[in-house]
C-alpha cells in the first residue's frame, strides 16, 4: 500500500520528465533556451542559481516579479536581473532550497573537474543534494522537524561522439540518435519526513550518471527546483488512513466479544449434556431453554454479520488505496467483483492499458514535438536556400564588378610597369657606376671607402650618365620587354584577378547587399517551408518522432514497475479474496447453527419421550460449537490479529506524515520577502562547463 501512496507522489514529477521528453528532436542548444529563454517554461518568478562545475553557487539572476519582492539589501552571492545588471537586493540567498555538489570519477577514482577535460575512459558524474529548508510540524500529536519537501530534477546533454553505455541511477535516458538526454530525479528529505525504511523504500536524496567517454567534454548542465509537486487535493484521498487503526481497533474488539460468545455456547452445551439424563423429567425446561438459546441465535448472527461487513469495507478500503475501481463489496458480490479485478491485473490486459496511457500522453504532446521538427526542419531549408542565395548574389556582383574590368587591370598595369622599372632602373645604375668607377681605376671596395665629398662627385657623375637620352632609353627599352614576359603578364592577371574578388567581396558584405540576401533568403525560406516534400518531411519526421516517444516511455522503469505491480496487486487479491472465502465459510456455517438451534427448539417444544433422539441432536450441536470456537480462535491468530497490528502500526500515521509535508510545502515562503508570490517560485541551477 506504502508503494501505491509513493507513486502517486512521483506522478505529478514524472509528467515533467515525459514532457521534456520530445527535446530530442531541436536544435543542441535547445534544453538551455528552454530553461533560461524569455519565455521559459519555469513561469515569471524563476530565481536562476548559476553554480561552478562543482556545484558551488557563485551568482544569483532573478526575474523581475521576484526582484521587486525583495528588500533593499546585499547578499554575499551577487544578484543579477535578465540583463545582467548588478541588483541591490538581498535576502533572496536564505531563500534556496537546495545546495549541490557535483563530484567526478574516471575508472572508479576521484578527479576534479578541470582535470578530466579530455580524458576517456568510465566516468561518473554524481550530483549530491542538500535540502536546505527546514519546519516543524505535528504528526499524530507530536511536534517534529522536516524537510520542507522539493522535488529536483537535473538535465544533462552528452554528445554521442563523446559518450556510449550511458547509465543512471533514478531517472531515464531520451536518445536522438547524435545525441542523449539524461533526466534525473531526486527527493532530498523525503526519506526521513516520511520515516520509511531504506531497506524497504528508498526516495532517491542524489543523481548519478555513468558513461563511457573518449575526449571528455560537458556543456552546461540544468537543475530545476520545485516544491509544488505534491498536490492537498490529491492526499485527501488518503485521509481514511488515519482512521484504519480505530477501525483496527472495533475489529479486534468485535472478534473477542465472538469468541467469548462462542466459548460461552460451547460451554453451555457440554453443560446441556452432561444433564440430559435428567431430561425425561425436564422436557419443558429443556424447550425454555433451547427456546431462549434460539433468541440469542439472532445476536449471534448479527455480530457475525458486523464482523463480515467490517471486513468487506477494510477490503473496499485497500481496493481504492491500490488505485482500483470497483462496486462496493457485499457477502453476495464480493467473489464475483474481486474475481473481475484480478483478470483485470493481467499483464496483458495491464501492458495494453499502459499503452494506451502512454500514447495519449504523447498524442498531447504532439503540437509541440511538431513545432519542434518544424524548426529543425526549417534550419535545414534555411542552410540550403541561403547557400544558393549567396551564390546568386555573388554571380551577379562578380558580373557588375566585371564591367569595369579594363579600367582595373590599367590600373594594375600601371602599378606592375613602376615596379619594374624600378627594378630596371637600380639595375642599369649599378652597371653605369661600374663603368664611371672604370674608368676612373677604382674598385667598388674603394668607392665605398671613400669620404663623402668624392662619393658625392661620382654619384653626380652616375647620375647625368642616367638621365642621358641613351640610357633612358635602354630602361625603356629593358621595361617593355620586361612587361611582355609571361611572368609579368601572370602578376599582371593575378593581381587583377585578386583585385576583382576583393572588390566582390566587399560588395558583398555592404549593407544593401546583405539586407536584400536576408530578405531572399527569408522569402524563399518560407516559400520552400509550404511545399509538399517540405511539409512531408515535418510530417515524416513528427509521427517519427511520436512513435519514438511511446516506445522509449513504454520501455521505461515506470512501465516496468506498473506490469511488476499488476502481478503484486493481483496476488494481493488472491490472497484478500482466499482470507474472504474462509469467513464466507464461517459465516454461513454460523447460519446453518443458528437455524439448526431454532430447529432442535422447535422438536423440545415437541418433546414426547423422544430424549435420545434429542441427545444425539445436543451432541451434534456441541461438536459444532467446538469446532465454531476452534475456528474462530484460528481465524484471530492468523487473520485478525496480523491485519490489525498492520493496521495500527505501519499505516496508522503515514496520511498525518504526507498532509505535513504538503503543508511545508505550502507554507514555504509565508513570511519572507516573497510571501505575495503565492509560493509559486522555481528555481533553476546552471552548472559551468567543463570543457
């Protein structure tokens, strides 16, 4: 029973998890955008808890709702608004309702997180949860501290380049082929405000993922916060627990007063036999007697009757507490009602219920996992028109630059020809040095080691030789001739060339240029999103998708455990319909006594010297009273006693325990800055990188 109450604690948290689900299907970036985009599903008042790769909180961002909340002031962690502008408020730091540490091993040894950038190997990555907040509360009369109860759910995004063999410990794993999605979920406090034994139930206080890597490298992880998981409503359904130790109780009580009525007949009727030697003489005493025996038959039955009923509505009881329907349970139908469930709690008929859950959760979901491969469809077409678009556009740049083309490669013409006649120039000056310092026996050792007078005479004697008619020439002469070769005519074309696709680009990357390639781009985009093979593929894609969906969920542990369940809850009621069938015994069997007493009443009042017949029908009705007192003592050891000890012990407090946690909950932020907030605010971590 403590199993059905627990999930339906989890129910509201793993809705959460299948609505995430269809993540895999947008772009990488998308589980960040979804979390911390302005239109986050975390709702308006979001308190973002940006933390290192340890965990270690290093910065607060709030939304505007929750700043405005909160007193003038500083904390020691700072408080940024959605702009990133430092914020002068404080109090908001006591307000977190977690810490978390993230600790890192490769092939089963310690590393910081730093150290592990690059490295392959197992690694395991564990994220450990502190709850922060604590209350005091009564519980069955006595005043106690609990957690006030969050429900944590981390996200991370694992490249499958980087990560194969992807395990974790209390969550589930989505996959898209390139990529895996690893959704974890834990209750830190939940064990202790319940007080349920680890051995027998164990809520989940960390998250631990493990995966083969090879270059080890992580993106930003996410960690949403909530405490409004457990719903008041939903736990009024478990308000009879409180009361089933009472009920115990009346139980107990009613089957003592039974036993004591049957050993009391038992007795009587040994006492009955032992005088039947003197009921020749007492055949009138004998009918008052056996008359006034017959009076109590109608008590005898009514208790017997109160016994069965009380039994029936414990079983209704433990029916609604599984979380099963059924008509309420009476002597006539109870066979036939429970016979019905336990068919129902096949496993195929329970497989095919699943299914049907499951689809129609995913069918909900449909709309946005349609949205969500639109996008990516949409990214797809984008790249390809925008590809096109650039070449059109450069075609036709290229074209107008082009146009101009002769006046370009004159230009580049001009540039080449002074080069080389620069270098013509220096050559032929060099040779009309050499022959001025000829003819005047010097060697070029003795020309540089001249002062600076006799150089200058030379250097003016160079120069008139230079700009004579003859050797100007011979520098035109040598330039042209320089300018036809094929080497020059190749400069010559490459750097016109280059010049052209220079020009191109810079064309190009005016702002004319880009606003008409954006508005191409997003013309044609939409144009091609409404063609038949677009809207094929988005179609294609999104019952892809959808069929993904129901498999992964119906491959989870939930459905697992619900099939695991179904085969638990059925041996249940085999064994609460066998526990039934033996009182059904009992009961009417105690009919049959009762109506044999009015029948041996009946022959006493008709007793004419028939006392040995009579004998043999006292002796019959001892050996059953013996053997109803017997039975009932029996029933007690082994049917009542243990159901009321379970009753008034593991059950009788655990309705007081989840209406104090759904209080906590409630009451988590009365009296604090942000009481006007109506409890409704969600926290989100965002670890670093390690990459």
């Amino acid at each position: 029973m403590k199993k059905n109450i627990l999930s339906k604690i989890f129910a509201g948290v793993l809705v959460g998890a299948m609505a995430l689900s269809f993540v895999g299907a947008a772009p990488a970036d998308s589980l960040e955008g979804a979390l911390l985009g302005s239109d986050s599903p975390a709702g308006e008042n979001t308190v973002y808890v940006m933390t290192g790769a340890d965990g270690a909180a290093e910065k607060l961002i709030a939304t505007r709702s929750v700043i405005e909340a909160l007193p003038e002031g500083k904390d020691k962690l700072p408080l940024c608004d959605s702009d990133g502008n430092t914020v002068e408020r404080g109090g908001l730091e006591a307000l977190l309702p977690v810490s978390m540490k993230i600790s890192c091993r490769l092939d089963g040894k310690e590393i910081s997180p730093e150290k592990l950038i690059g490295k392959s190997g197992r690694v395991t990555l564990r994220f450990d949860y502190e709850n922060l907040c604590r209350t005091e509360a009564e519980v069955n009369g006595k005043t106690e501290e609990i957690y006030v109860p969050f429900a944590v759910m981390t996200g991370l995004m694992l490249d499958n380049s980087v990560f194969s063999n992807v395990e974790i410990s209390s969550g589930k794993l989505l996959s898209d082929g390139s990529r895996t999605i690893a959704l974890g979920l834990a209750l830190p406090g939940m064990q202790e405000n319940l007080g349920l034994d680890r051995d027998a139930v164990e809520i989940p206080d960390y998250v631990e993922v493990s995966a083969d890597t090879e270059n080890f490298s992580l993106p930003m992880t996410l960690t949403a916060v909530t405490g409004s998981f457990l719903d008041s409503e939903e736990l009024d359904s478990f308000s009879g627990l409180d009361n089933l130790g009472s009920a115990a109780a009346q139980l107990n009580s009613a089957m003592e007063q039974l036993l004591g009525g049957s050993s009391e007949l038992y007795t009587g009727l040994c006492t009955l036999l032992d005088k039947a030697g003197a009921l020749s003489a007492g055949a009138g005493k004998l009918a008052e007697g056996l008359s006034e025996l017959d009076a109590n038959s109608a008590a005898l039955n009514s208790g017997a009757g109160s016994v069965f009923g009380s039994l029936l509505s414990m079983a209704d009881k433990q029916i609604s507490a599984a979380g099963l329907s059924a008509s309420a349970l009476t002597p006539d139908n109870y066979a036939e009602v429970l016979s019905g469930l336990i068919a129902s709690l096949d496993e195929t008929a329970v497989y095919e219920a699943a299914l049907g859950q499951v689809t129609a959760a995913v069918e909900a979901q449909r709309e946005t996992v349609r949205a969500a491969v639109t996008e990516a469809v949409r990214a797809q077409v984008e790249a390809k028109v925008r590809e096109a678009a650039q070449a059109q556009l450069r075609e036709s740049v290229e074209a107008k630059v082009r146009e101009n083309e002769p006046e370009i490669r004159a230009g580049v013409i001009d540039t080449v020809r002074g080069q080389v006649q620069a270098k013509v120039q220096e050559a032929a000056r060099e040779t009309v040095l050499s022959g001025v310092l000829e003819k005047l026996g010097l060697t070029r050792e003795e020309y540089e080691s001249k002062g600076a007078l006799e150089k200058a005479v030379i250097d003016k004697a160079v120069d008139l030789k230079m700009n004579s008619a003859e050797v100007q020439e011979q520098i035109s002469q040598k330039t042209e001739a320089q300018m036809q070769t094929g080497e020059v005519q190749a400069i010559i074309e490459s750097q016109t060339e280059a010049y052209i696709q220079k020009l191109v680009e810079e064309n190009m990357q005016s702002q004319e240029a880009q606003a008409g390639l954006e508005a191409a781009v997003k013309e044609n985009t939409e144009a091609q999103m409404q063609t038949a093979q677009a809207q094929s593929a988005i179609e294609e894609n999104t019952e892809l998708q959808i069929k993904k969906l129901i498999a992964d969920n119906m491959a989870s542990e939930e459905v697992r455990s619900k099939l695991e369940a179904a085969a638990e809850g059925a041996q249940s009621l085999i064994e609460l319909k066998a526990g039934l069938d033996g009182y059904a015994g009992f009961y009417y069997g105690l009919l049959t006594y009762t109506n044999g007493v009015s029948t041996a009443a009946a022959g006493a009042r008709a007793l004419n010297g028939g006392v040995p017949a009579l004998m043999e029908g006292i002796t019959a009705l001892k050996d059953g009273a013996g053997e109803l007192s017997d039975g009932l003592v029996k029933f007690k050891a082994q049917g009542i006693g243990p159901l009321t000890e379970v009753l008034s012990g593991e059950l009788g407090g655990f309705g007081a325990r989840l209406r104090a946690c759904t209080e906590a909950a409630e009451d988590y932020l009365s009296g604090t800055p942000l009481e006007s907030l109506n409890g409704q605010v969600n926290f989100i971590y965002r670890s670093e990188e390690i990459e």
